[in-house]
C-alpha cells in the first residue's frame, strides 16, 4: 500500500511548511531536512567564503587520474582533491539538465519539473528561488560562464523562455551559449549564429550575442577570471558550467589532443575527450594559479563536479569497476567527482565516505554563506558542512531517489519504474525487480532480492511516496 504524504515525508526526514508551486497547487515549502538541524552551528557556517562551482559535462567519475585512469593525466584536478576534500560516494542525476536542476535548487529534478534536456523539459520552475537569488540575498554577485541548460526558449503554448533564462534567475553576470549545446537556439531577438564549432564561439553576455576568440573552455575560464578580478572586494559566486567535454566530438586545442592520438584501439573521437579533459584541467591549473596572484586563494572555495556518467561509446576506457553509464541509474550512471578546495580552512588530503549528492550544494552554499534556504519549494538537500569540516561527523541515513526521465511526451506513467533507483543505507533498489548491496557489490552485479524482500519492500514503499509526490510537480508536461 503506498505511504501517505505525511508518512513520506516522515519516511524521508522532510518537514513541510505552506508554500505554493505556480501551476502545481499547493506545495510544502520552507522546508529542509531534519539532519541539517544541529544544537551549535560549526565555525564553518556563516564564514562567507567566494565559491567557485566548477561543473563539466558528459565527464564520467572515472575520468581523472587519481581516481586510477590508466592514462589520462589531470594534474589540477588531481591537486583539488589533494589540497582538499573529496568525497567518494557523491552523487547526481543520470542527465545533464536533471543535475543543473538539483544543484540550482536543491530539490529533485522533478519536484522542479525538470524531466529532460529537450522539449522546454529542461526549464526549472519559473517560480522558484534558485541558488544564485540565495546567495545574492547574503550580499554575493555571482556570475555564470558556460552552459545553463535551464530554459531559454519558447515551450508549449509558445511561453516565453525568457523567465527561465539565467538573467531573469538571480545572476549578475551573464555568459553562456544557448539551448544544450554551442549554437543551439534562444528565445531572443538577436543576432543567432547556427552551426558553430567550438572555436571562436559566438555567446550570450548580459542581453548581446558576442563573438569570442579561442577555444570555448578557455574563453569561459578566461571571462570569469577577467570578471572575478572585478569584484574580489566583495564575496562572489562564479559558476562554470562547461558544455566540454560533451560531444560532437569534433574540436578541442591541438596541443591537448596530442598526448592521446594513436592510443592503442582508441580513434581520434578519443583523442579529442580526453583533449578536452585536459584543456579543462589546465584551466582550473591557471584559475588557481590567478587566485593566489590576486590573493584571493585563502578566501576562495573551489568545487569541482561532475554533472552525469561518462557518455560511453568509443571513448570509453576505464569504469573504475562501475556499472552503467550516462543515462543509467546504476552508479557509472550518477556517481560524480566532488573535490572541494579551500586552503587554510578545509582539511587537505581528506576523503568523505559518506553518502552525499548534488541535491546537498544549495543548503551547503547557504550555510556556509549566512544565507536564508529558499521558502518557495521544498529543499531536500542537507548541509554538508559538518562533513567539510569533520570527514567522521555523525551522519544518519537518508532515501535518495534517481530517474532518469526522457519518456515520450505522455508517457509519464508508463515509465514509473523505467529507469529509476532507491537507495538508503547499502542497498539500492532499480526499478522494482532489482536490488543490490552497495557495501558487499559496489559493481551492482548481484541481484539479492531474492534474500532481502524485506529490504526491497521498504525502498519499494519510499519510491512509491515519492514518485506520487513527484508526479503533481511535473509543470513542464502536457499534463498530470
């Protein structure tokens, strides 16, 4: 029999308070889950630090070198990790607008109605206040520089895609492409420019199109460094999402390419990923190298994710032993690089085991910021401060739900259990005829069902909670 709401959020540590979801009805809002709670706020909170969020797109966990590449070498991000925090089980969403979503958030895709990448599927709720309006209100500017993939073209009905823009959603500073991808479409009356590659792209800067010079990561890097620079007197929040090393698998600077052209039963498709890993990785080299010149280093925190699985195909050459991979639910699906650099105040050199996801950024930012969690929707992320500041703080299991969407237009319903993924504690239950001990299986190739029903019908019963709650929130589909 399916929980109640009130046995969910029960099940799932949620307390709601009275909100509204435009579109959806009513919605519990202000509302967080208890485990953020705590008796005395650690010396973390309210420190007011600059973060920078780095997020690549399409690059599997796998895909650095300290975590065993057997040949693709990221000395910079290899330093975040050593110069900081990492935590091992950290986990996002099996798609790329899905991942945005949650860490603009910090609720699930779908409780924001995000359930694709295309079909005006990919536009956050309009309605709500999303990480950058957060930290804005705790005396942050913040800028974006790269791939937003939130909404920015006309949906059904022909609405405007202008509310769902990233000017129109909190942020100071504008630089982005459009859609998912370099030359893909606005919902703007400029100048568009079709069929670009990633070189010398043409972007969106605060309301023109604008021709840039140089290869996309660089120039991304380089407009947030240039406008960084600007405003160091004040605590900022720069955003770099990215749209390397997704495919076309076409482009990225000769010299990055060429320590991995003629691998062994790899083609040139190879070479360029992991060229653009590696372009990635020397920009994050020069954008900490630009912190300490401007002394900004020690009053700087640099996160580095990861937004879904590696996306497979040819390039594909290591899985770190994990199944699946982008648009899987199984963990080459979800698990991601969470490296959190912030030296003199983070401890270096230190791994997090604990279970934490990309839901877990926005109440994480707001903590460490002073800033007030948003009382427009329901926040299911938790703090991971204690955990910053103590790898063995104590930390209570919790339900994290995956799905990975894309169903057909209307197809909500059928594809309940296509795709989707419960787990607390050691156990992770796919769809509902599969379930795995992550603790004695980390691969996910056991199926033990059969030996813990019990177990099963517990994940089962939490999913069923959620996935009804979840449905009344889908505000970028046809319909209920």
């Amino acid at each position: 029999m399916p929980l109640t709401r009130r046995a969910f959020l029960a099940r799932t540590g949620t307390l709601a308070g009275a909100g509204a979801l435009a579109g959806a009805g009513a919605l519990a809002g202000a509302a967080v889950l208890r485990g953020t709670a705590r008796a005395a706020a650690p010396p973390l909170a309210g420190a007011k630090p600059n973060v920078i969020l780095i997020l690549t797109d399409d690059q599997g966990v796998q895909d650095v070198s300290c975590h065993g590449h057997p040949f693709l070498k990221t000395p910079h991000m290899d330093r975040l990790a050593r110069e900081g925090v990492s935590f091992t089980d950290f986990h996002v969403s099996p798609t790329c607008s899905p991942t945005r979503s949650a860490i603009m958030s910090g609720t699930y895709p779908f409780y924001c109605g995000v359930t694709h990448t295309i079909h005006a599927r990919e536009r956050l709720n309009k309605n709500f206040t999303i990480l950058p309006q957060v930290l804005k209100e705790a005396g942050y500017t913040t800028g974006i520089f790269g791939k937003w993939h939130l909404g920015d073209t006309a949906g059904q009905a022909a609405e405007s895609g202008l509310p769902y823009r990233p000017d129109r959603r909190g942020f100071d500073e504008v630089f982005v492409h459009g859609g998912g991808g370099i030359g893909q479409r606005f919902d703007y009356g400029g100048d568009y420019t079709p069929g670009q590659s990633y070189f010398d792209p043409t972007l969106f800067h605060n309301g023109t199109m604008e021709k840039t010079e140089g290869f996309c990561t660089d120039v991304f890097f380089r407009q947030a460094m240039e406008w960084i620079g600007g405003v160091k007197d004040r605590p900022f929040f720069a955003y770099i999402p990215t749209n390397a090393p997704h495919g076309p698998l076409k482009w990225a600077p000769e010299d990055a390419q060429k320590p991995y052209k003629n691998l062994p039963g790899k083609g040139a498709d190879s070479a360029v990923y992991f060229g653009m890993v590696a372009n990635i990785d020397e920009n994050i080299g020069r954008l900490l190298a630009f912190l300490k010149a401007q002394g900004l280093e020690e009053k700087t925190l640099v996160l580095f994710v990861t937004d879904n699985g590696h996306s497979g195909g040819a390039v594909k050459a290591y899985t770190m032993g994990l199944r699946g991979g982008k648009g899987s639910p199984y963990a080459g699906g979800t698990r991601a690089v969470s490296f959190w650099r912030w030296p003199g105040t983070l401890p270096a050199g230190t791994t997090v085991g604990a279970f934490a996801a990309h839901i877990d950024l926005l109440p994480t930012f707001a903590e460490l910021g002073g800033a007030k969690l948003p009382t427009t929707h329901t926040v299911h992320g938790r703090s991971l401060v204690p955990l910053l500041g103590d790898p063995k703080a104590p930390w209570k299991d919790r339900y994290h739900f995956v799905h990975c969407g894309r169903w057909a237009a209307g197809k909500a319903d059928e594809s309940k259990f296509k795709g989707c993924a419960v787990r607390k504690g050691q156990f992770k239950l796919v769809g509902d005829k599969e379930l795995y001990d992550l603790k004695a299986d980390p691969g996910e190739q056991h199926n033990v069902l059969a030996d813990h029903a019990d177990v099963a019908a517990d994940l089962r019963a939490a999913y069923d909670a959620w996935w009804d709650e979840a449905r009344k929130r889908l505000v970028n589909e046809a319909g209920p």
